[in-house]
C-alpha cells in the first residue's frame, strides 16, 4: 500500500531515493550540455538548506528568488521548502520598486539574485528594505571584485552548508520531517493585469496533490523529456519544473536563453511540451512564412496534406469517428509533410503539449492538431495551485479548456462566475484579508473567469468577469471571444476590444511584425520603423481584410466598426503585458486613451 506524500520533502526524498545516480536535470553550458544527478540535486539543496538554517532561517520564514531559468533556481527553491521556509520567486524582468514590493511585502529574509543585473536592483531599495539578513549571488560576471557586507556568493554559501553538514549531519532531514502539510511551500505573486500583485499562499498539500492530479488522465514517465523556459515563478513552469518534476522523476532541460529556445526544442526534443498561447502562435507564424518561401509545389502539397489533417481533426476534436478512407489519407499525409515538419520543429517525440495561463484562439489548436501535434488547452489560475481542468490526450474539444481535472470540482454561479472547489485551492492571499474573503467563500474559489460547462462536462470559458462590456445599447459583450478570433489571423498579434457605455465596438490591434515585414517585402511596400509600418495605407488594408473577415462570424453588436493599430510594440517592462504576455488591459487603455478617442470622434 502506497503512503500518501504530503509535503515537498517528502517527494522530493522519495525520487532522490528512487532515481539515485540518474540524470534529474541539464544545464547547457558553453556549447555543451551537464548533466545533474539526483543524488548531487540533493546533496546542493541539503548545503543551501543547511546554510540557511544556520545563518538563522525559521521555520516559515520567506526567501525570494530572482533570476532566469536554471538549476541553481529550482535547487535554492527546494533547499528552502525543505527547511520549513517558504520560497518567493519573483519575475526577473522586474523592475526593482517591484522586486522591492516583494521582498517588503513577504518579508523575506533572504534573498538570492542571479547576476549582476539583479543585484544592482536591490542596491536601489536596499535601505529601504531591514528584513533581509544576507543576499546571495550565483553567476559571478562583472561582481568578481565586488564585496559587500550584506552580500555573499553562492560558492561560498555551499562552502558554509558543506561545513555545517560535516558538524550536524541531520540538521537538515530533521527540518525536512518538521514540515507539515498545511504549512505554506509557495508565495505565488500574481503578475497582476491590475493592481499591485498579490501573494497567493500555497500549501504543501496543495502543491503535492497537484502534481500528482495534472498527470493522472494524461501520464508523465520518468522517461520523459521536458523543457524548461517559462518564468520559474510563475506556476505554470513552477509546476513542470519542480513540482511534477519530484513527483514522477523525468529530466528536465534548461533552455540556454530566451533567445535560444527554438534551437533546444531541436535539440532535446522533449515528449511533453508546455507554452503560452504567443509561443505556439510564433510557431505557426513561422510554419506560413517558411511555407510562403517555398516553391510552389511544396506550397501545394502542404496546401492538401493540410485540408485532410484539418477534416481529420475537426472530427476528433468534435467526438465523431474518423472514416477508414481519412485515416489512410492522413497517415500519408503525415508520413510526406507533418513528420518532417515535427522534425524540423523538435515536436517529433511529443507525445502531449499545453497551452495555459491564457487562452488560445482555438484555430491555432485546430492546426496543431491538425498536423499530428497533441496540443492541449487547460485553464486554472495561480490560486488554485495552477490547474482546474485540462482536456485528455485524444479527446480535445474545440473551443473548451476539457474536463475538471480528478478530484476538481467545477459550478457555474448564478450570474456566470466559475467556482472551483479541491485540494489545490489556495490559502488565501498573504497579508489582505479582504482580498482573501473575496476569492475564498464557503471552500469555493470565486476565479473572476465566466464560463459554462457544456453536455460532455467541458467548461467553456467565455470572459474574465470584469472584462466583460455592456456597451451604451445595454448588449453584453464578451471581448475575449472577438480577440480570440482577430489574434487568429496570422497578421495580428494581439487585440485589445473596446465598447463599454459605447455606441460600437472598436479595436486596438498590435501587428505580428515578421509576418507584416515579410508581406510589406513582398509587395515592395517601402517603411523604415515599426510607426511607419502600422501606418502604411497597404497595411491599413491588409489589417482591414482580417477585421472584413472576423466580423462576418461575428453578430452586428460584435462587430469591430473600426481599428487602430498599435504605433508601438509592447513590452513588459514598460508594464504593458505581463510575463506570460498577456496583455494588460487597464493599462492599454489608459496609454492609448488618445487612439481609442479618436476611433469614437470618427463617427
């Protein structure tokens, strides 16, 4: 009989004493790959933890993290949780006054920064900040003569942990079995499309039954490849890569850069592949280009292996059975075109890929299915410890993000809100209670999102909540749903759909540049900025002819009557999307307050 293991320490020890010797994770390092043991993942973890402890860290205690994508990361986070403390990650592309409301807000107590880029961001709130003891950097370039009493290197707190290990070899197991189930593993801070972020409470519970429910209906193996590239701090990474990751002991790979993540997708080529909705339309942009360059007959032959891929996958993705004729028409079509197109991708050994943290317009997911890529649509939220439903392998419906997960329990309110009741709800937010009594009524988390859940139990998302407009005509309107479409088009990035108390329905759109720079070249359409793209009459157009064809779907209330499109591109410094790059909102209209005006002074 199997014991049910509730806490992170308990987990992670498990795989450690299961896998031993094997390769738990990769490191890509000056053109050559380094493998890590489990055995060595622990034994780093045991120092930092250790080290921690000695230099006075409490059960419950915060330390935050801050850095890209890398073993050091998920090691310092797991030395944390195993010491009872309670680790924060923070998005490295943070600016510092928000690194500073993070690390002020948790009160953490220590805090550990990748490289000289995040140090420098402590430096400018470091007075203003009394709670931390001590600061410790892991990638030493340009800080190798830099000394700071409050500022210690990595090294050297695994030099620290080593000596404390060899003096009290159980320090370290005796934190680990301290550690109970209701006691907080995570501090989520929601990158927030409004307001300042919110640290979501994540108990060890939660984050230990959710890595066992995600993989129940869809299996991972210990076999498995998997890439790592998402923000670690945010829970849809967080998940893969250490949660799942403990739980069923595959190898995780780290992505060399942001940069690089196409090139290690060819070369590792993982068996279960997760992304945000921009990634796998970037994707599909770059399938159209590479097909547009290509010599006619290959345009062709794509032209019509694609058509039976797309009438096999509206079938399935509709429950309905696949004629005998369709299925041998389709492993042709795959063993000419979709095999070597996987190929050239490194999607050829994925056996699943998700799509989360926001939604996806569900064209994209029907051409990825369609050409034999097993994508996949969930949906959650941070505080319910990231995952509420996701569709199973071979039953992937259009236009739903599937079933409730095993163990999730889903209800449509009486005004459309979606309540969701499990063991991977959150504790509440830290530090605001009204906050907390907002989300959490009566066990249920009242997610902001509106939805229904349709015959087969799939739930439908329709719109966030306080998004949707009711426009000057009293018509509710759901933008969510017109954006999903207009983002479909392979020339538009991102839409943001305007309408409340107005007369009609207006849009920002935000162009996909190498898409538009490849039709601007093809047509000898003459530009020297990314301005002088979006308002180029040719452009205005072609932009047009998407809108034309969105709204002939749409109902006359829907419709967009007008388009403006974005003169900038937009960052996430600059606060205008988040890290997993949506966009956000509030802020955009706000900044283009000007352009919207203007689409409504028009007529």
């Amino acid at each position: 009989m199997s014991i049910t293991l509730e806490t992170a320490p308990q987990v992670f020890r498990q795989a450690v004493q299961r896998y031993g010797d094997r390769v738990a994770m990769r490191k890509k390092e000056y053109g050559l790959w380094h493998d890590i043991s489990w055995n060595e993942y622990y034994i780093l973890a045991k120092y930092v933890g250790s080290a921690v402890i000695s230099m006075g860290l409490k059960k419950g205690d915060c330390v935050s993290i801050i850095g890209d994508n890398c073993p050091e990361w998920v090691i310092i986070d797991l030395g944390i949780q195993c010491t009872g403390g309670v680790a924060v990650g923070v998005y490295s592309t943070n600016a510092w006054p928000q690194v500073e409301y993070v690390i002020q807000n948790s009160e953490s107590k220590f805090f550990f920064v990748e490289n000289e880029e995040q140090l420098d961001k402590w430096l400018h709130f470091r007075d203003n900040v009394t709670s931390l003891k001590k600061v410790i950097v892991w990638d030493l370039e340009g800080l190798r003569h830099f000394e700071d009493p409050m500022v210690m290197t990595y090294e050297d707190l695994l030099d620290l942990g080593r000596k404390i290990v060899e003096k009290d070899p159980n320090l370290f197991e005796k934190r680990m079995a301290e550690v109970r189930p209701e006691d907080l593993s995570v501090l989520v801070y929601t990158s927030g499309t409004t307001g300042p972020p919110k640290g979501a409470m994540l108990t060890h519970r939660s984050v230990t039954w959710m890595g066992q429910a995600i993989t129940k209906d869809d299996p991972v193996y210990d076999t498995d490849e998997v890439m790592s590239f998402l923000p670690l701090c945010h829970m849809f990474e967080r998940l893969f890569s250490v949660f799942v990751h403990i739980t069923h002991g595959y190898t995780l790979n780290f992505v060399e850069s942001l940069g690089t993540v196409t090139d290690n997708m060819r070369e590792i080529s993982p068996t279960v592949g997760y992304a945000v909705p921009r990634i796998w339309e970037k994707y599909l942009s770059a399938i159209y280009i590479n097909m547009s360059d290509a010599t006619w007959f290959k345009r062709l032959v794509f032209g019509i292996t694609l058509k039976i891929g797309r009438k096999r996958a509206t079938l399935t993705m509709n429950f309905k059975p696949v004629p005998f004729y369709l299925k041998v028409l389709y492993q042709l079509a795959y063993f000419a075109v979709f095999r070597k197109l996987k190929e050239r991708l490194g999607f050829d050994r994925l056996r699943v890929a998700y799509s989360g943290a926001a939604p996806i317009s569900p064209d994209v997911l029907h051409f990825f299915q369609s050409i034999g890529v097993n994508l996949i649509e969930g949906y959650g939220q941070t505080e319910g410890t990231g995952v509420t439903c996701a569709s199973r392998i071979g039953k992937v419906k259009c236009g739903t993000v599937g079933p409730p997960l095993q163990g999730v329990e889903v209800k449509i309110a009486e005004d459309g809100e979606i309540l969701v009741r499990s063991p991977g709800v959150f504790k509440g937010y830290y530090k605001d209670p009204k906050a907390t009594k907002e989300a959490l009524k009566d066990g249920w988390l009242y997610s902001g999102d509106v939805g229904e859940l349709d015959e087969d139990g799939y739930l439908k998302i329709t719109d966030r909540k306080k998004d949707i407009i009711v426009t000057a005509g009293g018509k509710n309107i759901t933008p969510q749903y017109i954006e999903n479409k207009l983002k479909a088009s392979s020339y538009i990035n991102d839409a943001v759909v305007i309408g409340d108390n107005r007369r009609y329905i207006t849009s920002l759109i935000m162009i996909d540049e190498d898409n538009v720079v490849k039709y601007a070249q093809d047509n000898k359409i003459q530009f020297s900025t990314y301005k002088d793209l979006t308002r180029s009459p040719e452009i205005i157009k072609l932009i047009q002819g998407e809108v034309d064809e969105v709204n002939e779907t749409l109902s006359r209330v829907e419709q967009v009557k007008k388009f403006t499109m974005l003169p900038k591109r937009l960052y996430e410094e600059d606060g205008e999307v988040t890290p997993t790059m949506k966009v956000k909102r509030k802020y955009v209209n706000e900044a283009f307050s000007d352009l919207i005006e203007a689409m409504y002074k028009r007529g």
